[in-house]
C-alpha cells in the first residue's frame, strides 16, 4: 500500500470515528436542552471562526471553482445537510442515523460517479451495494409500519445521505485543500443562518446548562465542523470520492452500540440484522473499490 493510500485510508477511519460521535452527541442534544437551531449554530459558527484567517487567504468565492460547485458544496456539505441530520435526529432513534447515512452515501455516491464520470461499479460492488439498499429498506419499511415520525426522522437521513453524496463528488475535483474547502463550507453556512438567527433567535441557546454547551461547541464545532470535515475531504482527496464514502463501514455498528451504552436505546433485533447488512455491503463494496482501482495504477 502507497503511503499516498495509507494516509487516505487513516483519514477515512478518522472520519467514520467522528462521525458516528457526532451522530450519537446530536441525537442527544436534540433531545434534552438544544434544538437543531442552536446545534447548527455551534456546528457552523465555531469551525468559521477558527477558520477565518484561511478564509481571508482562500475568499468566499475560491479561484476555479465555478459557482454551480460552490452552491453543491455548501449544500451537501454545509448548512442544508445539517439541518436535515438535525430535524431527522429528533425523531430517529441515534441508531438509525449510523445506517441511514452510512448506508445511504456510497449508495447515492456509487450511483453519482457513474452518472457523472462513467465509473460504473462493478459486480462485486454491485453485491455490497445491495447488502446496503436490504438493510435500508429492512429497517426504514418498519420504521413507516411502525411508527410515523421515526419513519420521518429517516426520510430526512436519507435525503441527508444524497446530500452528502452530492459534496463528495463536488469536492473531488475542486481544486480546494481540506482546510480550505472547510473554511468555505463554513463560513457560507455561517451566513446562511445569520438571517435565521437574527429573525427566530436561539433561545435555548441561553437557557441550557453552560456544560451541555460547552459540549456541543466542542463536538459539533471542532470535532465535526472542523476536523471530521477535514478528515474525510482528505479522504476524498486520497482515495476518491466513491472509495472514501465506502470506508464507512465502522459507523453502522459504532452508533448502534454506542446508542445502547450512551443513550440507553433498546438493541433491537431488526435494528442490528439492518446494522449488519448495511456494514457488510459497505466493506463488501469497499474492497471491491480498492480491487477495481489496482489495474488502473500499474498501467
């Protein structure tokens, strides 16, 4: 393995560990003293500010891309995203994020590439994909059966994943370095809510304890805003956009368990069969990525 793909493959595994503690923290915040407004808010505000000396050098308009790719990736990337993670978060269950996004990005990703740039998935990655889609449908039909507003908080999930999807294969050729394309991202989302701020006001914001603040800002802000953007648009950058959204095989099982021990959510049988399949379907087409790519680098 080339250390340009080692380093790749450790941003992916970063981003997939920040990612599911940001799925298990919003589910949290959204349901106890913080709404998404005020979760958007430190998940948007915090990483701009860090980030605003990149942004003077990089500007809110970056040299090469074109507005279309900007709007793309402010909107999958950026505030849009958020905001659908966060309003679906209060009515899914913690777990049903981890496989809702998981499995919903290589998906959404799998099919964007093809559309976009001819590359089509092979059989193998084909078969994981539809371990995917299995578990997607297992547990989403039972969601609607169910219970409506979890049926909801999925719809939303998914929309979020096609979003996703949709920044990855925008990123990819960008131009833009990791930090850069995070101090854009963040700062037009910061002022995409500003309006909104200033009209509704965050009024939870005051009234939470200042210690679950003080989290949130550190998780939504720094953790999530800042380094697990980076990491995965170092991922994208190293190993492709297809390839770095298929690594997430981690997350599926990370939130389902994590939810159980952190947020007491019940282990249901039908949840962790979804969980398994998604998980597996991820790794499945993952390694059929990373074998698909080989013949092509020794050319």
């Amino acid at each position: 393995m080339s250390r340009n793909s080692l380093l790749g493959l450790l941003a992916a595994l970063s981003a997939a560990l920040i990612g599911s503690g940001w799925q298990l923290l919003s589910r949290h915040g959204v349901t106890t003293t913080l709404g998404p407004l005020e979760l958007a808010l430190l998940r948007y505000g915090v990483p701009a500010l860090v980030l605003l000396p990149m942004l003077c050098r990089v500007g809110l308009r970056p040299a090469g891309v074109s507005t279309a790719r900007l709007a793309l990736l402010v909107l999958g990337g950026g505030l849009p995203f958020g905001l659908l993670v966060l309003a679906g978060a209060r009515w899914a269950p913690a777990a049903h994020i981890g496989i809702f996004m998981a499995g919903s990005v290589p998906l959404f990703t799998a099919l964007g590439a093809w559309a976009a740039v001819g590359e089509a998935p092979g059989r193998m990655r084909w078969a994981g994909l539809g371990l995917v889609a299995c578990g997607l449908v297992l547990l989403g039909v039972h969601s609607l059966l169910a219970d409506g507003a979890s049926g909801r908080g999925d719809a939303l999930l998914v929309l979020a994943g096609l979003l996703w999807a949709l920044y990855s294969l925008a990123f990819r050729d960008s131009g833009l370095t990791p930090w850069q394309g995070a101090a854009v991202v963040n700062a037009w989302s910061s002022l995409l809510l500003l309006p909104v701020v200033v009209l509704v006001g965050v009024p939870r914001l005051w009234r939470a304890p200042w210690s679950d603040v003080a989290v949130q800002a550190a998780g939504q802000g720094v953790m999530a805003g800042l380094l697990g953007l980076v990491a995965y648009m170092a991922a994208i950058a190293r190993l492709g956009a297809a390839r770095a959204s298929l690594s997430a095989a981690l997350v599926p099982p990370l939130t389902v368990l994590g939810a159980a021990w952190l947020l007491r959510e019940p282990l249901e049988a039908r949840t962790l069969l979804a969980c398994g399949l998604v998980a597996l379907g991820v790794a499945v087409a993952a390694r059929a990525g990373v074998v698909a790519v080989r013949p092509a680098r020794s050319r």
